[in-house]
C-alpha cells in the first residue's frame, strides 16, 4: 500500500521524473520506457458526480504502477510522511473499513507539525475516485470521507479552536458520510465522544522498518541496499522513537543510506543511553512492597501482551508515595524497562511550567496522548500530589485547582479505556492528592516506599560499581543505610571525583568515607533506643508486624509497621497514641530524658498523634463531643482551653502507658537499642527475633473500656 501511493505520490509531485544515480545515469530512462504508467486520475476533494452513490473501494488502489527501483524525487519528509500513514492504516482492508457508511475513525498521536501533511498526504492512500471534504459545517452534498482535524497555532491549541473542533465533529457525524478525526498529540478529544463504535487507529511510532521503507526509495542504488548492515547501525526502535523532528530530517540529508544510519546512530545516542541507564526490576534485590507490588504489574502486563488474560483483568495505575530519593522514578522506570514498553515521562512541574491554564492544561493533554499513542507504554507522572485538592480550603485560588483537578481526572478516565497503558504516579504526599484520583479505577493500588533498605542499597551499588565484590557492596551498603537512592548517586560521584584528582581508581575505602555516619555513637544510640520503643509497643499491643527498623544519617530513624486491616474502636485509636509517643517514652525510660527527635513538621510523631487525639473527639464521634463532625478544626480545638486541655491529657496519658510498657520490657528494649546501632538495620526476621520476646500487653479497651469523660459505648469506624 505504501508502494502504491508512493507512486502515485511520484505522480503528481515529480510528473513520473526519477532521480539518476550520480554513479550510473542510464537505468532510470530505460525503466521509464518500459514502464509507462497508465492513466489514473488523482483523489478529488471536489464534489461527487451526480447519481454516483456508490462507495469507493480500496481495489481501486492496485491500478498504480509499480516502483521503479533507485531514488527518488520526492521530497523524504513526504516520503517518511506516507509511509508511516501507510504503517498506520495497515492493510487495504482497513481503507475499506475506513470507508464503510457510517464509519467513525480516530487516528490519534498525529504531530502537531505533521497534522496538516498528513490530511494532504490521505489523497494518495484513498481509491482514486475518492471525495474528500474537511467541512461539514458548511458542505452541501455528501463526500466519501469527511476529515476533522484541529487547528493549531505555533504548534498550540486555543480554548476557541477546541470549541470549533468539537463543533465539527458534531456536525461530521449529522452527516451520512464515514468521519475519520485526525487527532494531535496537542488536543483533547471533544467531551462526549463515543467509545463505542469508534475505531481507534495509533499513529504508527518511527521504527527500523519504517526507515528502511524510506531510505529504499529515497537512498538505493542500482545494486540495493545492505538491509542487514542497515540494521544493525540503525539505533533501537525505542530511540528512534523518542527522535525529534530536527535531528531526523538532519540525519536523512546524508548522502548514502549508510551514512543516514551513522548519523542516526549519534544522535539518538543521548535517548539510547538513557533508556539503557535505567535498570530492570533485576537490579532491584529487595522484597518490599512496593518491589513486589512492581514485579506483580510487569508479570501481568507480559501476561496480557501473550494473549493470556484480558486488559480488564490487569491492575492498571499505581501511586508510589515516601520520601524524597527514595528511587520512586526509578522504579516507576524499571516497570517499563522489564515489561519491554515504551516510557512516557511527565511532571505536574513540567506542565505548569507552560504557562497559564489553558498551556498547561494542553502539555497534560499532550503527555496523555503520547502514551495512548506509542502504547503499550508506562506513563510515569512525577510530582502528582502538586494536582491539589479541591477540598483545600486555603488555596488562593480554587477556581484553578478545580479546573486542574477536573481535567486530570478526565485524563484519568479516558486513558483507563485505552489498553495498552500503565499510570505510575508518584509523590511526597498522598495526603495533598484530590480524593477523587485516589479511588481505585483512576489509580488502583498506592503503596509506600520508603528509603531504601540494605539488600536495596546493595543493589543500586551493584548496578554503578558491577565489578565490585559482594562483600565490599554488602559492607557498603550498611554504612548507606538511611540515605536515598538520590543520595547515594551523589555519594559515588563524589568519591569518583576524589579518586579522578589523584589520578587512581575508585577504591571501597574511598566510598567508606563519603558513605560514613554523621551521627556519634551516644546520639545514634538515643535514636536506636527512640525507633525500638516504637517497635517494641507496637508487639506489646499487637499493633501489626514490624518489617524494618532502621537508623536516620542526620538524627533520624524508621520503624515501619504493617497495621492490621480492619474497622478500628476507639481502644484501638488510643493504642495508637501510645505507639506515636512510645519513641518519646522510651528515651525518657532509659536516658532520663527527651529529645526534640519525637517532634518536627506534621509528619513527626507529635504532629500525628496531635492530630489522631483531636480526630478522636472532633472527626470520628468517639470522644466528649459525642457524634458530632467538626472537620479540619484541630487549631481552634487546640486553641480552645477546654478542648486544648483534654486533648493533652490524652497525650500525656499515653506517654504513660508507654512508659509503663517499656519499662517492663526493658532489658529487651535495650539490648535491641545496642544491636541497633551496631548494623543500623533490622528487617522483619531480624525484629521478629526480639519482639517475640516481648510481654504481651491488655489493650486499651481491655484496661479501660473507654474513654474516661466519653461516650462507653465507641461503635467502629472504617480505617483512617
């Protein structure tokens, strides 16, 4: 088909003229006498004739010639043009289905730069007899096709032209006429368009097999071309890909085929490394939740490219959530490297950069388009708690964050009915995140990823130092224990300098250097002592298990804990407060005093039992105001003295409970404290070993049935 319109192509731009071969000036003509094409008439976008009801069919195609062989005239954007049309459509029987009554067809993922080309260019794929129409406001008799495509301005869509694209599409489907829209990376498609009934159609991605089309008719030679040579200097499909529009027709101006392949080569080299710099999930050797929860989505996504399950069947979206250089970008990356698909990366911060609303609502768009286009892909949006809530009541301006909110969700809906699509979003705080995106169907499964471990840590050194002995990575590792993967990065960079500046190689000592703790051994045996009261209380009260305990670089430490699902009484609640203050309680037990380390911004351990003391009366209706909701309201509650007063007897009433816990379990919380800080981390095997060793403690509601000026009788509430 590519051939076909090729020619036809030659047709009309070169009045049948073939190019010479510098080397060899006698095979054109001679093929040009023994070829004299036959008389077709080009594709009308004029009127039918009158009485002619009839649909074209794509047979009608076959009556071109065929390709002579050597170059050709035409220009090779247009050629690249067609062909990649050509890949698009696919089959003579697609034109046909193209045509059929009442077709509607979406070709979506066109370039914004190539729309205008492409819908000159559907002349010479369309039958010869073909009439078509890109006005159906306005059209008076019926064509054979009806093409809508936006209109762009500087490669931009304006909130006017969005409004005449919907228009006319409306109107294209009044009319009897099959409709194919022709839809830009840029553009939104019109609200209210039907899935059902709509064949979608990707614009076909550059490839190998595409170029190799191209440069047989704009680079061959009498003797033709070394496709396996070709081949093998030609970058990845996925290079090739990601190539802009510059570079490529940079590289196509090369004189040989050949030399078209080198200079590809060079200049997708920064878009080659980079899709090699970004590991598998091999490189990953932790088991955490979210290493599994990642290797679970790579094996379903090869299960549904093997035909062997369905795409309804497959957990689609996935917000990963912790803190900074955790390596969430880099495990959202890794899906995509080991399933084999393409990485389509945006940032909240990337969008917004465009400017106003309506610019940075059409970058959204675009980046959305781009993975329903090049799909099956991985589309990782980063930053995604910047999309806001709309129940943020202090934003400035909530006009804008409804609007925001709005159309992701929109987004969000229309890329979960396109198979073929993976979202991984990832932030700092799910907390800032519209409840809205949350719900399973948008984003299916959100789990935690904390900094990473030691065997995790061991691995990223593995994937930057490969030559290194396992036991220089292992002991490496430990001393990396409470730094990101961002980091550590940064840490063998810096030791990579060092070791260029006295001009040797990178040695294990140099990295023992940088990777050392900054913590003296008194203050990281009180942050030692702070993280195992936590875990400690949390085995006495049966809280969940324990999975990892680890030593901060800076003051700092983890206790990460599994809870238990399940409706949650207000016995619970206030095991919960004693859990939060236990850190703070076990300082005081052991040292005689506290520290600030229970304190700090709202995630800190005072800021969430704070807040989970003043949820208890003033959100869940299990405190002294009874079934009463008062919402965000913890400041004027905490102000109030009254309430201010009872919320702290609250507190200071755990951190006894606390107290008394851990002094029973002294010796234990000791000695777990010194083991601590002598390998800076504990997995769940390692806690286990100690917790079970732990009294097991009455819970709240066992010791007390209630709260002591509340309500006695706390009905459940759901978790959270």
């Amino acid at each position: 088909m590519a051939e076909i319109a090729v020619t036809r192509l030659l047709d009309e731009d070169s009045d049948r003229r073939v190019v010479a071969d510098a080397a060899d000036g006698t095979w054109p003509q001679a093929w040009a006498e023994d070829h004299e094409p036959e008389e077709m008439d080009p594709p009308r976008a004029n009127l039918p004739e009158e009485g002619n009801g009839s649909t074209p069919d794509a047979s009608e195609i076959g009556r071109a010639v065929p390709l002579s062989p050597g170059p050709v005239s035409a220009p090779r954007h247009r050629l690249l043009l067609l062909i990649r049309l050509a890949a698009s459509l696919g089959s003579l029987d697609a034109v046909d289905r193209l045509l059929s009554p009442g077709a509607l067809t979406l070709l979506e993922g066109v370039p914004n730069e190539d729309l205008d080309s492409i819908r000159d260019l559907l002349e010479f794929i369309l039958p010869a007899s073909c009439t078509v129409s890109s006005k159906p406001r306005i059209a008076v008799h019926v064509p054979d096709l009806m093409v809508i495509r936006p209109s762009l301005v500087d490669g931009r869509i304006s909130d006017y032209a969005l409004r005449e694209y919907r228009r006319d599409v409306v109107a294209a489907l009044h009319l009897p006429a099959p409709v194919l829209i022709l839809h830009p990376q840029v553009a939104a498609l019109p609200e209210g368009l039907p899935a059902v009934g709509m064949t979608r159609i990707p614009y076909a991605p550059l490839d190998q097999d595409i170029l190799l089309a191209v440069l047989r008719l704009s680079h061959s030679e009498a003797g033709g071309l070394d496709e396996a040579a070709l081949r093998a200097a030609l970058p990845p499909d996925a290079a090739l890909e990601g190539l802009d529009p510059l570079p490529l027709a940079l590289a196509l101006r090369a004189p040989t085929a050949q030399a078209v392949a080198t200079r590809l080569a060079a200049l997708a080299d920064p878009a080659a490394a980079h899709a090699v710099s970004t590991p598998g999930l091999e490189s990953f050797a932790s088991d955490a939740p979210a290493l599994r929860t990642a290797r679970q989505m790579v094996a379903d996504l090869q299960t549904w490219r093997a035909g062997q399950i369905g795409w309804s069947e497959l957990s689609r979206s996935l917000l990963l959530y912790g803190p900074p250089g955790s390596g969430k970008t880099w495990l959202a990356r890794a899906i995509g490297t080991s399933a084999g698909v393409t990485v389509i990366s945006a940032t909240f911060g990337q969008w917004q950069a465009a400017g106003h609303l309506g610019d940075m609502l059409r970058e959204m768009r675009r980046s959305f388009a781009e993975a329903r286009a090049k799909s099956p892909a991985v589309l990782v949006i980063d930053e995604m708690d910047s999309v806001g809530s709309r129940e943020d009541r202090t934003s400035q301006n909530p006009s804008y964050r409804r609007q925001v909110v709005n159309a992701f969700l929109t987004e969000l809906d229309g890329i979960a009915q396109h198979e073929g699509v993976i979202v991984i979003g990832t932030c700092n705080d799910r907390s800032g995140i519209d409840p809205a995106v949350l719900r399973p169907g948008r984003i299916d499964q959100k789990v935690e990823m904390p900094l990473p471990d030691a065997t995790a840590l061991q691995g990223i050194l593995r994937h930057h130092l490969p030559g290194w002995s396992g036991t220089d990575l292992s002991d490496l590792a430990r001393c990396a224990v409470g730094l990101s993967a961002a980091e550590v990065d940064a840490a063998i960079r810096r030791a990579r300098t060092e070791a260029r500046i006295q001009a040797r190689a990178l040695m294990p000592d140099d990295l023992r250097v940088v990777l050392a703790p900054t913590l003296d051994d008194r203050d990281a045996y009180r942050v030692a002592l702070h993280e195992c009261g936590h875990a400690v209380v949390c085995a006495a009260l049966r809280l969940g298990p324990v999975h990892r305990i680890a030593l901060g670089r800076k003051g700092g430490g983890m206790t990460h804990v599994d809870h238990i699902p399940g409706s949650v009484p207000l016995s619970r609640l206030q095991d919960d407060l004693v859990q939060l203050l236990a850190g703070r309680a076990a300082e005081a037990v052991v040292l005689g005093a506290v520290s600030t380390g229970a304190g700090g911004d709202r995630t800190s351990d005072l800021a969430r039992a704070t807040a989970l003391a003043v949820g208890i009366h003033a959100r869940f209706g299990l405190g002294v105001l009874g079934p009463l909701w008062l919402g965000n309201t913890d400041t004027a509650l905490l102000s109030n003295p009254d309430t201010g007063s009872l919320i702290r007897q609250d507190l200071e009433a755990a951190e006894v409970r606390a107290r008394t816990i851990l002094t029973t379990n002294r010796d234990i919380l000791e000695d777990m404290a010194r083991t601590l800080l002598a390998v800076r981390e504990m997995n769940a095997e390692a806690a286990r070993l100690w917790l079970n060793q732990v009294r097991r403690w009455p819970t709240e509601g066992e010791n007390d049935p209630g709260h002591s000026e509340g309500p006695k009788a706390a009905d459940d509430i759901a978790p959270g």
